[in-house]
C-alpha cells in the first residue's frame, strides 16, 4: 500500500512539472508570435485544445457536453477560464513573460480563499496569512505607480482571479465529469465566444507566426493535460508546490529565448511567492500527520 501511495505522489509530481514546462512554452510561443491581436493568439490556443480534447472523448466514447446537473458550473468554469486565458494572454505580450507568469500563480491562493467562500471549506489564519504574504511578493513584481505601466501587471492579477475562479469550479465539478469533457467545454466555450472578436481584429500572418500559434495550442494542452492528470493522482496540497517549477522554466526561456532578466525587485517576488508557496505545502503535510 506505502509502495503505491509514493508511486501516485511520484506521478503526481511528475504530471505537475510536466504541465508547468507546458504553459511556460505556451507563454513562449504566444510571445514569439509577434504583435498579433490577443484574440486571435486565444482562439488558435482553443482550437488545438478542442481537437485534442474531441480525440480523447472519441476515443473514450465520453460525453461532449457532460451531465444535465453539471452544466452550469461548466458554463462558469468556461466563462471564468475564457477570460483568465484572455488577460493571462495581454499580460504575457506587455510584462516579462517570467513576471506575467509569476503573477498568474497567485490563483493557488485565491482558490483557498473562493473555495472558503463559495464552497465553504475551512481557511485558518495561518493560511490567510500565507496569502497576505503571497499578494506582498505580488506587490513587489508589480511595483505599484500611478501610470499607464501598471496596467499590464493590474490584468496579469485579474489573470490569476478568473484562474483561481475557473479552478474552484473544477473543484465543485470533482470526479463527476471526465477531464477531457471538462477541457473540450471549455475550450470549445472558448471558441463560440472569441470567434467574432477574432473575425472582426483577424490580421494575417506569416507561416512562422501560424506555427507559433499552433505550438502554443500543443503545449497549453500539454499543460491543461498535464495539471488535470496530476491531481487525478495526488491532492494538491502535496503538490502544488512543484507547480512553481514555471517560473524557472519561464525565467530560463525569457533570458535565453528575448534576452531579457527580471529586475532585482521582481526576484524578490518570486522568492517571497514561492517561499509562502512553500510554507503552505509544509504546514497541509504537518497537518496530515496530526490527522492520521
């Protein structure tokens, strides 16, 4: 049984690595395809994630839909992650693309406080805490002004408040749908409400930017994938830590790929971040002991 448990964790962590190099070459590939509308650089991520997602429920003979009872958190969980996709996405093409990802990771902590407040799930105070110091570290890659150069970090932080928002409805929906109906719903929702956005602001691209567009779409099925099947086989609270492995792979790719580092104030974001990322996973595992 002690054998299988570590075997789950070990595959666990491996499947949230996993997805966390996907959505760091996602975001890699959205910013090498040049100034293109946001619009379009979502709709092209949704299609390949429509096409993958509609592969596996063919192949499993799964539903497209999912249950009655379980549509409307479908519609919120789509409706949510659509327009988190969509800032995620502004704030990627105007921030350090390690700063635009950093900030999209406060959505752990904002999923403790939705589900404390949505699904009322108990939060303590040493977790309120460990959120208040999170959103101090997000201040810090921020760096608060009074100008327009705010904006894009003020939507990279509204990114992570429909994430959060789109995983506490994963959360509600649990075991009762098949993941690859969750993510074709979404992405297909996805679609529907992008394509006349992306009609009206299409521009036309080379090969090369169609390319981008659609590695991107691979690698954020990779990383959508890859976080659903991760926890299918361990609880968060074990390893959701390992999900701020992207904002190493982010920082290596933003150096080598753009030539461009984090300034020092940002790094002390990341480290006040991962360090109250960090705090949180050590006291669930202490908690755990006391339970068992």
């Amino acid at each position: 049984m002690k054998d299988t448990i570590i075997s789950n964790r070990i595959k666990g962590i491996f499947f949230i690595i996993l997805s966390a190099f996907g959505f760091a070459v996602m975001s890699a590939f959205i910013k090498l395809s040049g100034d293109l509308p946001n619009m379009q650089k979502v709709f092209f991520r949704n299609l390949v994630a429509a096409i993958i997602a509609l592969f596996l429920i063919l192949k499993h003979k799964g539903s497209f839909t999912g249950k009655k009872e379980n549509r409307k958190i479908l519609m919120y969980r789509s409706l949510f992650g659509t327009i988190g996709v969509i800032f995620n996405y502004y704030a990627i093409d105007n921030l350090v693309l390690s700063d635009a990802n950093m900030l999209n990771k406060i959505s752990p902590f904002l999923v403790v406080i939705f589900c404390a407040l949505i699904l009322k799930e108990k939060i303590n105070t040493k977790q309120i805490g460990a959120i208040l110091v999170a959103f101090i570290g997000a201040l810090f890659i921020i760096k608060p002004s009074f100008d327009v150069k705010v904006i894009p970090y003020l939507i990279g932080v509204l990114s992570a408040v429909f994430a959060a928002l789109a995983y506490t409805c994963v959360r509600m929906l649990g075991n009762k749908e098949e993941y690859y109906t969750i993510v074709f719903f979404f992405s297909t929702f996805s679609l529907i409400t992008v394509f006349p956005m992306f009609i009206v602001v299409y521009e036309s691209m080379t090969l090369m930017q169609l390319a981008y567009l659609l590695l991107a779409g691979i690698f954020a099925s990779l990383g959508q994938f890859g976080i659903t099947l991760a926890y299918k086989y361990a609880p968060a609270k074990e390893i959701s830590i390992f999900d701020y492995s992207n904002i190493i792979f982010s920082a290596i790719l933003s150096i080598f790929l753009f030539g461009v580092y984090p300034d020092k104030f940002s790094v002390v974001g990341y480290f006040i971040i991962f360090g109250s990322a960090f705090y949180m996973f050590m006291y669930n595992k202490k908690q755990d002991k006391l339970e068992k």
